[in-house]
C-alpha cells in the first residue's frame, strides 16, 4: 500500500504565475529583438495572444516564420537565425527586469515564504530560459532569490516544453518527491495540461491572456492568489470561505 499523500513540495510555473511577463516582458523584448535585427516584424497584444499557443521563445520564433512571414529568407540557416535571434531577445527582456518593472503578482511572495517556513519544499518548472528566471527571481524577490527554489526546471533542459509534461517529470525526479506529495500553481492551459499528465494537482490563478481557457481539471481556479487585504475571485472550485490561498488552504486542497 502506497503512503498517505502528504503535501511536501510546492511547484511554481513562472510566465503568468509569479509575474505577468509576457504582455509587457517577453513580448516588448522579442519586438526589440527584431528592430534590432532591421526585421519590421511586430508582435502586437492580440496577435501575441494567438502565438502563446506555442510555447517555448524560439519555438515561437519559427511558428511565426511559419504562419506570417513565410517568404522570409534568413542571412543564415534558420537553426542559426533562430537562436540568434532568440538570444537577443533574452539579452531585452533581462533588461527589462533589471529596470525593475514587472513586479511579482498578489499573494507570491507571502504563500513562498509560509511555504518555506513550514519546511515544504519550493521548485520551479517553466518553459522559459533559465537565465530569465534567475534575473526575475532576483528582480522581484530578493538578489538571492533563486536560492529559495531547491530545483529551477527550465528552458531547453528537457526535449518536449509544456503542455508535454517533460518538465514536470523531470523535476519529480531530480527533486525525489512523489506527484502525489506536490501542489503546482500554473497560469495557462498548456501548464496545466503539463502538470496534470504529471499526475500533480494543480491550482490554476489567470491572467489577461488565459482568462478563456479549460481549466476543468484544476483543484482551483482563481483570478490571483489573493492577500489577506486584496481578496482573490474564486473562478471555479471550493476555496472553503477564504479569499486568498494560504498553505492551509493549500493542504486542504492537496487533500482534497
Ligand atoms: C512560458 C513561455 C515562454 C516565454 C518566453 O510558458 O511560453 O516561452 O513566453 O520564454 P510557461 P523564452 O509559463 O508555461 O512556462 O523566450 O525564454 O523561451
Ligand atoms: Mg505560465
């Protein structure tokens, strides 16, 4: 017989969870990338939305080429042009962090630091490229603050990114926790999608971007993860009269 589930990890996706990076972070920085390249592609809000069907930044690059622009002759082999391309829109989109302008979203900072205080173990699993995690973390929670995190699963580090649950395998395996002893918070579809084929429960908080989409298999479904001052809309599920998730609603919900 298998132990009783105990939640001791908890697992965050970091674009749309932690921060909403992608309308005015990646976003700006991947425009910015292509000015500085001469190219006069320009990635709009609403036209961003659709490309975040895709996930991954070069993987996103190559479905736009695929789609738009699909006369478009690169000076070098695309497998070249790409990463090149997505290089300088990591080297942006840092700094954009380091100007200090994309802020944690409600309820982050205080649910890590009760988390850390009660001895659960912190992880992250994103699609995003490591060196833009490091530089959020550090931005927004503290100069160390990738240190708070036991594994940062990021990036190119598995072959499948999200809604493939690769990243999420992976980062079970390396931190040696059970699924079934995790809580993951994810922003978008593909997230969840990911961690559920994981076999991890998953509450879901939206942003402007993913507002729309199926979350119907997620523990709870909120419009952020609330303070104890700024109360979070409950979106779908039982958040058993509290209006922000702290860590005992959080093993209520694992429990559940
Ligand atoms: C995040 C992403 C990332 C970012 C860009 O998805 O899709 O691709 O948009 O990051 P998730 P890079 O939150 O599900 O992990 O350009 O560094 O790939
Ligand atoms: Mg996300």
């Amino acid at each position: 017989m298998s132990p009783t589930p105990k939640l001791r990890a908890l697992i965050f996706d970091v674009d749309g969870t932690m921060a909403d990076t992608e309308r005015d972070g990646h976003r700006v920085a991947f425009n910015q990338a292509f000015a500085a390249a001469g190219l006069d592609w320009h990635w709009s809000v609403p036209l961003y939305s659709e490309l975040l069907a895709v996930t991954g930044g070069k993987e996103r690059i190559r479905h736009y080429l695929n789609k738009y622009q699909p006369n478009f002759e690169p000076s070098t082999d695309l497998d070249r042009f790409i990463p090149e391309l997505h290089a300088a829109k990591t080297k942006y989109y840092q700094q954009l962090l380091a100007q200090g302008e994309i802020p944690l979203r409600p309820g982050v900072r205080r649910l890590l630091e009760e988390a850390h205080t009660q001895g659960v173990r912190l992880a992250i699993a994103t699609t995003s490229t490591q060196s833009n995690v490091t530089a959020l973390l550090e931005s927004t929670l503290a100069p160390d603050g990738s240190s708070w995190f036991e594994v940062i699963a990021a990036g190119d580090i598995v072959p499948r990114k999200k809604p493939a649950p690769d990243i999420y395998h992976y980062l079970l395996e390396r931190m040696g926790v059970a699924a079934q002893d995790s809580l993951v918070i994810e922003d978008s579809h593909h997230g969840l999608k990911a961690a559920v084929q994981a076999g991890l429960k998953t509450v879901v908080t939206v942003n402007e971007y993913t507002r729309n989409q199926d979350f119907s298999e997620a523990v709870l479904v909120l419009d952020h993860l609330g303070e104890p001052d700024q109360s979070f809309t409950v979106l779908a599920g039982d958040a058993r009269g509290m209006n922000y998730l702290d860590m005992s609603l959080a093993h209520h919900l694992h429990e559940s």
